[in-house]
C-alpha cells in the first residue's frame, strides 16, 4: 500500500492539477524534480546508467558507479546502503547488469529475485538481502552466458517465446531460457549497445548514453518512431528537459475517480478525467498514462468502465467501447456501438461493475441499480432496483464486496441485495492519505 500511495497522488495530480501538458505516450513515470546534493552524481547531466531493474515491490533502482537512485524521482544515494554485499564482498563499486527473475511456475524459489552481475560473479537478492550461497560464478547459475555483460532484463512468456532473460554484450544478445537453462545467441546490430536494459509496462528500452531505444524483446526490432529519445524527457524530472508542469499533491478532499475495474488477468484500471491508472500487481507498481495511448479512440475521459471476459467496456457519453484487455488493446469490430444497441439502455452512466464469476453488469444511473444479463440476446435490463444514494462517480465489486465512490469519500456494501435492500445511507468513509497519499 505505501508503493501505491506514494505514486497514486502524482497520478491524481495530473489530473486535479490546471493546466499541465498530457505526459507523451512514452511517458515512464511521474515527473517530480531531481534534487542534485552536493557530492552526489546528478542523473539529468545525461549519465549512462550501469544498470536498471525492477524490485518485488515495484521500485525501479538506477546504478551508476556506486550510487543508486530509487524510483523515477529523487536524489542519488550510495549503493551499498541498499545491497550492501555488492561492495562489501566484491569490492568493484559497480554492476554490469541487473534484472528481476520471472517464473509462471507459482513454486518457484526464485521467482522475483533481483540478480546482479558484476564480471563473472552474480548475486541474488531477495527483500534487499543476499541469497544464501551467494554470490556465486556466473556458470552455476547460467550456464553459457557470458560475462562481464552490458545489460540484462527479464521476458516473461507470452512476450517471449518462454520465460526468459536477455543478456546483452555488445551486439550479442543471449537468451536465456529459465526452464532449460539452454541458451540462444542472436546478433542486432541495428539496435545501439545497450548499457542498461528495462521491462516497463510490457515494454522493453534500450539505455546507452543518456537516451533509451524502445525494442521488441524477440526480434530486437525498434518499436516506434523517433528514437533515441532523451531518458531526462521520460525517466525523470529535469529543468529544460522534462515536459513540464508544477505538480502538487492535491488534498484528499479533492480527489475524485471516474471509473474503477479489475480485469480477468488481475490488472486493475483506476479513471480520473484523461489519466488512467493501471496496476498490475504489487510489484510492478501505479502508473498514470492518458487514456489515449491505451484506447486511442476514446477521448475527454470516461463515464464508467467494466471488465468481462477477457475484454474492457469503456462508457463515453452513449457509446460503449469494447477492447481486447490483452496489450496492445485492440477495438473489437464494429465498435463503438450505442448504449442501446449494446446493452439495452439509455441514458447517462455513472459507474457499472461486473462482481467475481457473475455475468451481469450492474450499471448506476442516478438513484437506480440497472441489470443487464451479458449472456442474453438481445441485452435488455433484467432489474431495476433503488440505491440508497445517488450522485455515484465509480464503483467496484470483489471479494471484499462493494465499494461506491463518490467524490472524496466511499461507501462499503456487503453484497448487491444489501447495497440494494438498504434503508439508511451507510457511513461514508473518507479516502485517505494512507489510501491515495494525498493531503489530509
């Protein structure tokens, strides 16, 4: 919870702040100044990092020689404050190459550890503390890959052909197979040398100088245009580099959600004005993007989102927008369609939610609860029952029950027929610095 505190209330204030430029949508984190102390490197005089990984909670630490920076924000600190042995043991005051290990195997030992190389030794750290056993030469744990390498980073299957991890040395990229720990070595000569490697958001970057390439992790094809881009525009704050903005920490009695979901994968999206949030699971952290780079076709915000099987319902004004929830998100054909043609109603939406295992959505229009059957033919509302409050900005079902958001505060419900059988408003509960990191 404090990794989503901590970055929920740049989110928010994005979005609350007046005036501010839409991040651009290589946009990689939320821009807070970088504060140079005296003694210490400062990131926006364009260093070329060492190494860029991940943690098991979602903090993403820069090496540079002997420093370290936590997060997209903030000032440099020594490294071995954070992973002592590095220096203690090996003395080098740097690393090759870093990575988090990813497994689909549930069981897993290593599943999240953060591995860094430093010539032919590796460490695995796990909750900022060394491994038992460690460090340990580069061959006991992967076989046939070089070392004194440039750069590593993760690739879960599905984005490559199994779980693996890059190695890059040069122009070489080897390509480790978790499993079978068989290794693969491909030549890309069209990609820069990559001095740090990073796995954001699905999307893989090539560091070398102070600029990042965006890449395909299995073909090393270059994914966009205009690359190089500047790492000081995108990875960080810098005055005269960043896309500016004066971002302040919005009290908690101004923060406001448009829409909240959780999709099939666990992947949660939290809506406010432009932005949207999306959190995969702990460990990879909160982000805010504009809706735009995901949906490109919906624009000026939502009205109310769901999820239902493997696809995301966006609600603008009377259309309805159906996605493919897998990356990159896909329209489904023939969409958008009309808040009648698609599920049998009209009218302004102010939030609908789809509960665990259930194929019905529950779609709030001012006072009333409307159900809509998503297995029948056409879509029609099923039931309409009062609600014991109106005005409902966002609202959301899991196991925990039903939670409504209406401006800065929430009401908990056990469960549909309670939320709709009740007489009296339940207490409201006030959304929290604790919640959201806001002001209280």
């Amino acid at each position: 919870m404090e990794l989503i505190s901590k970055t929920l209330f740049l989110c928010l204030a994005l979005t609350l702040a007046s005036g501010l430029p839409t991040p651009a949508d290589d946009h990689a984190g939320d821009h807070i100044d970088d504060h140079t102390h005296e003694g210490l490197p400062d990131r926006c005089e364009g260093l070329e990092f060492d190494a860029i990984t991940p943690d098991e909670k979602g903090n993403t630490f820069f090496f540079k020689g002997g420093h370290i920076w936590m997060g997209f924000q903030g000032p440099a600190h020594l490294s071995n404050e954070s992973f002592k042995e590095l220096d203690d043991i090996h003395h080098i005051g740097h690393v090759d190459a870093a990575f988090r290990m990813h497994s689909t195997d549930p069981n897993a030992e290593d599943h999240d550890h953060i591995y860094f190389f430093l010539d032919d030794k590796v460490f695995s750290y796990y909750n900022h503390t060394l491994e038992e056993g460690y460090p340990k030469a580069m061959h006991d744990d992967f076989p046939n890959v070089p070392d004194h390498l440039d750069s590593a980073v993760e690739c879960p299957k599905g984005e490559c052909p199994a779980d693996s991890v890059l190695f890059f040395k040069g122009h070489d990229v080897h390509v480790f197979d978790i499993a079978t720990k068989t290794v693969k070595t491909k030549t890309w000569d069209h990609l820069p040398v990559c001095t740090s490697a990073l796995r954001w958001q699905e999307q893989y970057y090539c560091f070398h100088g102070h600029h990042f390439t965006r890449f395909h992790p299995a073909t090393g094809e270059i994914s966009g245009r205009d690359y190089p881009k500047d790492a000081r525009r995108y990875f960080m704050k810098c005055a005269n580099f960043s896309h500016g903005g004066n971002y302040t920490i919005p009290k908690c009695s101004d923060v406001k959600l448009d829409a909240f979901t959780t999709d099939d994968a666990g992947k949660s999206y939290f809506f406010s004005g432009s932005i949207y949030m999306r959190l995969d699971t702990h460990r990879d952290g909160l982000h805010a993007f504009p809706i735009t780079r995901a949906w490109k076709e919906v624009e000026h915000g939502v009205d109310a989102v769901f999820s239902y099987t493997d696809k995301l319902y966006l609600i603008k004004d009377d259309q309805v927008y159906i996605y493919k929830t897998a990356a990159p998100y896909t329209l489904i054909e023939g969409y958008p369609k009309t808040l009648k043609e698609e599920l049998g109603i009209e009218g302004h939406v102010d939030a609908a939610f789809v509960c665990n295992a259930e194929h019905t959505v529950h779609i709030i229009q001012e006072q009333h609860l409307r159900d809509v059957d998503l297995t029948a033919t056409p879509r029609a509302v099923t039931q309409d029952r009062p609600l014991p409050l109106s005005g409902i900005d966002a609202a959301t079902c899991d196991s925990q029950g039903i939670k409504l958001y209406k401006g800065s505060q929430y009401y908990s419900f056990d469960s549909v027929m309670l939320m709709t059988a009740a007489k009296m408003i339940p207490e409201a509960h006030p959304i929290t610095n604790e919640q959201m990191g806001c002001k209280d």
